[in-house]
C-alpha cells in the first residue's frame, strides 16, 4: 500500500449496538453502515462515505468480548512494514499484546498498547491486486467524513513522544504551550500534519485516540449529537486555523470528536 508506515489506514468503532450506532453516526457524520454480511460468525460493518469511499469498520462486542473487558470505542490502525516485527518492537519498549496477529484477505494486523495502556492496531495492509499502489484516504486532513484530527492525551507525554516517533516515525516540529494544561505537540508525519500528544487531563478516563470526524457545520453536528441520545463532553470552541471542535460520546459509549466550520 501506498501509504507511508505509520500513517493511520484504518478505523474501527467497537459497539454494542451497530444499527443503533449506525444511525446516529449518520445523523452526526453523515456516514451510512453497511448490514451485517449473513453467515458471518463475527458482526464486522464497513462505514460508507457519501463519495462511495469507505471510512473504516464496525465491530460489534460480543458478550463474551465485554466479559473479557472489551468496551465501546474507537481505535485507529497504524500502517507497519512487517506486524510481526512491529509487535517485537512494541513488546521490547514495554507495550502490550492484546490481540496477537491476524491475517485475512486484506492483511495482517495486531492489537496492541504502547507503554502507557493506550490501544491501537498495527496493520501490513495488501492491496488489490489490480490496485498495487492502492492508499488508504481514511485520514485527510480537511475533508467532511474523513477523519481529520488523530489526539492523544498520554499519561507520559515525553515518553510517547519517543514511543511514536521511534516505532512510527512521528515528529514533533510544532508545540502549543496550553499553560497549566501542559504542551500540545504536533505530530508531523512525512509532510502532513495528523493530530497531536498532550499530557492526559484527567486521569479518571481511559487515555485513548481521538478521532476526530470532518462535518461541514460544527454546530449542526452538536445539534445531531445531542438529538440523537450523544453526550456533549466539551466544545463547541475554536480552534487554530479558524475551525470548531466539539468532543462527544455516542450512545453506547464510544468518545470521538467532530471537526468542521462553525456553521449555524
């Protein structure tokens, strides 16, 4: 895949409730959910875009998967030369195995943690075989739909500066000093700008990526959040660059973030 290694391919809302979610990301995002495919021992759904792209997956928790301490949220996946030897690596710097490879159609992948707790996926995606230079659009950095924004609030800043940029090839060029809240550094990802690390603010949630999702009107996502059973958890605020932010939870649980124009 086209991609460059640690670029963020892939997305994946773990629910208890795809239909549900489903229709409150469509309400929200503007997303449409696929069905869940008959026969199928897992309930795993693709999220369609408008464009007819699709945006990531839908895992559906199991009882026997929220027994084990599986819960809502969302978890991005980040591209890797070789997953066996990106999980090594992780082991070694202290990070966790939660799910050891898989391998399907369309790659191999991995669940895993760094060495603070926070989960992601590793993936050595293999692309169409019409397609050999196929790349992920799952990330862009100013579309509607996309997710736009990729946040940490680690409970070590500086050592997951140095975990990322060491296994995944993150810089930090950039920093915003937030007073008492700590600094937000950048990340700059060979030319591109995906998100930021900051210190974790409060140390009562899960520390965890936050996507953040690209709407045309930030204030009418609030609107859609709250009428369709979400929480707002903070925002609507500006943010540098001219845009609004509003942080949220969706019914079944999962946190994520809306990005976009402040609108009406």
């Amino acid at each position: 895949m086209g991609n460059p290694p640690g670029s963020f391919i892939w997305y994946e809302l773990m629910t208890t409730d795809a239909d549900a979610a489903g229709a409150f990301y469509n309400a929200v995002v503007g997303w449409t959910f696929s069905g869940r495919e008959p026969g199928s021992p897992v309930d795993y759904r693709m999220i369609g875009r408008s464009d007819g792209g699709m945006n990531g997956g839908v895992l559906s928790l199991t009882a026997e998967m929220q027994q084990q301490g599986a819960r809502p949220g969302w978890f991005a996946y980040l591209h890797v030369a070789d997953v066996d030897a990106a999980v090594a690596a992780i082991q070694a710097d202290g990070g966790k195995v939660l799910m050891p490879k898989t391998t399907i159609e369309v790659g191999s992948f991995a669940f895993v943690t760094d060495p603070q707790g926070v989960p992601f996926y590793v993936m050595s995606p293999i692309p169409p075989a019409d397609k050999p230079d196929a790349t992920s659009d799952v990330f862009s950095p100013d579309e509607p739909q996309h997710v736009r924004w990729n946040e940490l609030g680690s409970p070590d800043l500086a050592a997951a500066k140095a975990f990322y940029a060491k296994h995944f090839g993150f810089e930090f060029n950039n920093v915003m000093p937030m007073g008492p809240m700590g600094d937000y550094c950048f990340i700059d990802h060979h030319g591109q700008a995906l998100g930021a690390i900051m210190q974790q603010q409060n140390t009562g949630q899960p520390a965890m990526w936050l996507p953040y999702f690209g709407v045309p009107s930030t204030m009418a996502a609030k609107v859609a959040i709250e009428a369709s059973g979400g929480t707002v958890l903070s925002g609507p605020h500006e943010v540098p660059g001219e845009d609004w932010v509003v942080v949220a939870s969706d019914p079944q649980g999962a946190v994520f973030g809306v990005v976009g124009p402040k609108g009406e």
